[in-house]
C-alpha cells in the first residue's frame, strides 16, 4: 500500500541534538523533556537528516515558551511535500519506524535535501513523515 502524500508547514522548534544518530534518540528526548513541567498539549518529533543520520529530539515552539530558559537551541524543521505513514504501538515496535521509512523511500523520489520526520502524537501512534520531491 502506497504512502499518503501530505503538505507540511515549517515547524518552529527547540531541540537536542544526538552526537550518536538514532541509537542515541532516548537520551536526547530525556534531556529535551526534563525541564517541562508537563509535556501535556506540547509537539514533539524527531529528524534524522541524510546522509550522516543527524539526529534532533525535538519540540514545537507554542505562543509564550521563554525560549531563552530552556537554554536550547532552535530549528525550523522544514515544510513540504511529505509521504506519510501510521506505526501504532511505536514503543513495542521500534525496529518497524527504519522499516517504514525504507518502504516509503522504495515507493517515493525521496528529497534527500530535507529531513525524515517522526511525530509523536500519543504513546501509541506515531506518524512518520519522508520527505518528497
């Protein structure tokens, strides 16, 4: 079954880059989560740009975030045109989100130029966003 095929607006963030690409993916979201209070009604996602697989846990910016306290740095995770595909049940699953990307880059003309996109929209779902020309 082929991917969906969505327009993404650019998404302003903070984030925390991992020095080890996606093995070093928890310790980063540890890090970016920690000095929220709450983490309820906040975006989170991860990128991971080709082709040396830098990788940014990362959170949306919302209206009235004092950036400068969280002390990290800011990206625009940028929009587009984006296969898109659903893994539920993503923490049990972790092997399948490297799985669907390559799926979805055998069935798409992938924009290397732009990073993959994981959106954390619950502990069960995650969306999974590949970026395309």
């Amino acid at each position: 079954m082929a991917a969906e095929h969505v327009t993404l607006p650019d998404v302003h963030v903070m984030y925390v880059e991992s020095t080890t690409g996606t093995a070093g993916a928890a310790k980063a979201f540890e890090t970016l989560e920690a000095p929220f209070p709450t983490l309820k009604g906040r975006k989170f996602y991860g990128t991971l740009q080709p082709p040396a697989g830098l990788y940014r846990a990362c959170v949306a910016i919302e209206p009235g975030d004092d950036v400068a306290a969280f002390g990290f740095p800011t990206w625009t995770i940028p929009g587009g045109k984006y296969a898109r595909a659903k893994l539920v049940d993503w923490e049990k699953n972790l092997p399948e989100i490297g799985r669907t990307f390559e799926r979805m880059s055998a069935e798409s003309d992938r924009d290397a130029s732009r990073p993959s996109i994981e959106f954390y929209r619950s502990q069960r779902e995650m969306v999974l966003f590949l970026p395309v020309k």
